[in-house]
C-alpha cells in the first residue's frame, strides 16, 4: 500500500462537529428550507460566534463524559463474597450482566448527548430569527421597550402614540388582557398576591390586532395550562389611553397598548 494514501480515522467520541454545520442540520429538521432561508446563512455564519451555544455544547458534552466515566466505573467485588463460593457465583453473575448492558446504557448516554446538543442547536436558531424579527420591527417603526419602561414612561408615550414592541407572558384576566414581564411575574401576580401584587404589567387592547394573533391569544385562554401561567409573546403596537372600570364601579384611565400584532416567542 502507498503510505501517501493511508488515511488517518479519528475514534467516534473524537469526532467533533462545527457548531454552525450541526445548526444547519437541526434547522433543516425544523422544517427550515436550507438554501433558501437567509435565517440559515446567518446561522451558519454566527454560529462560531455564538458564545451562548458553544458554552451549551460544552456544557452537553461535559455531561455526557462524566456519564460515561460512572457507566465504565467498575464495582469491586464484596471481600465477604471470596470466601463464599454461591455469593461469589452470584455477584460474577450479576457483574456479567451488567457489563453485557454497558453498550446500551452508553448508547443511551450518547442519544442524550445528541439530544441535548439539538436541544441547544435548536435555542441558537430560534436567538437569530429573533434578533431578524427585531431588526425588522425597528424598521417598521416599532421601539422596543421592556414592562417596566411602560409602566414608567407609558403616560407621556401615550401622547404621541409611540409605536412599541413589548416582550412578555400575555395573561387573560377576566375581561382584562395583561402583559407580564415573563411566566415567573405571572405565576407570584397570580397565585402569591400579597408579594406579586405590584408586578408591572400592560393592559392590552387586542380587538383590531391581526387575525392570527387574535387566534393565538384565544389558543392560550383556553389551554387549562397556559392560561394560568400565561402565553410568552411578542407585541407589537402603539400606546394609547383606555378606561377601565373595577367591581365597584370606580374607573380609571390609563396608559394602555393597542395591539396590532402578536407573536409567539420564548422566555
């Protein structure tokens, strides 16, 4: 054999897959079109860049191996067994079976490892057609501010109609559609009043947003799960006053935010 044609094979936990490859592998998965989707090149471009998923991977396959070094530890026999022959028998017994399972409980070590790589593939994609979706609201006008920032400047925002956009958990209560800062804020708001009470939140008016928002706020009210802890969103819209009016008959007016548009997100 020529030896300029050997070819040198790297042992398969050696293999190590580029970040920004396997986040293309996942999106197609997604149902992401490959060639087509700027979503993907930008993927495939920020990926060596994406300090977020490389910690996640290392972070993955650091469990994987401390997994691997318990799966491979071998028991040491019981000293009181050498001096009996039935227990001896039956612990060699029981260490043989459980050497014959090592392959697949390591299988099963490195399936989780490729799921939690996935897991955090998956996360990297959903970050960059997040930060597309919010480079595409700023062109359209939309500002994006946090809950608090609403609930401090929302008054003077009002008077020029400020165009926003607002991430958060979207919460139906009552009559009364709300915008928490995320699930936890919904959850001590909800079921811990006296300590979450003064959670800050939006009021939204979500009559004259789009269909499919207006579907996903109705999809969320009627999951038992979801309207209890909310739905995390993204709203776009502009900030407008409205009245409104508790049990007793007192009313309010107050800085409120007309949606016209709403999208799923994650926390």
């Amino acid at each position: 054999m020529n030896p300029h044609s050997r070819r040198s094979f790297a042992p398969p936990e050696q293999v190590v897959t580029r970040p920004r490859y396997r986040a293309i592998g996942i999106a197609v998965s997604f149902g992401v079109a490959l060639f087509a989707s700027p979503l993907i090149q930008d993927i495939a471009t920020a990926g060596p860049q994406d300090h977020e998923l490389a910690a996640s991977l290392e972070n993955c396959d650091q469990q994987a191996a401390q997994q691997r070094e318990v799966q491979l530890q071998q028991k040491p026999i019981d000293p009181a067994a050498m001096l009996n022959p039935v227990l001896l028998m039956i612990e060699l017994n029981a260490r043989k079976k459980y050497e014959d399972d090592q392959p697949r409980r390591l299988a099963l070590v490195e399936q989780q490892r490729q799921q939690c790589h996935q897991a955090a593939e998956a996360a990297a994609v959903r970050r960059v057609q997040e930060a597309r979706n919010q480079a595409r609201d700023r062109e359209r006008g939309y500002r994006r501010i946090s809950i608090e920032s609403f609930v401090l400047d929302g008054k003077a925002m009002a008077g020029r109609s400020a165009k926003v956009s607002l991430h958060g958990a979207y919460l139906q209560e009552g009559n009364t559609a709300l915008l928490f800062t995320d699930q936890a804020a919904v959850i001590k708001a909800t079921r811990y009043p006296q300590i979450g009470g003064n959670e800050p939140r939006a009021v939204l008016l979500t009559d004259d947003a789009t269909r499919e928002s207006r579907q996903y706020f109705l999809r969320c009210n009627s999951n038992p799960a979801s309207a209890q802890v909310g739905c995390p969103v993204t709203i776009l819209g502009h900030i407008t006053t409205c009245r409104l009016t508790n049990l007793m008959g007192a009313a309010r007016t107050l800085p409120c935010v007309a949606v016209e548009e709403g999208r799923p997100s994650v926390n």
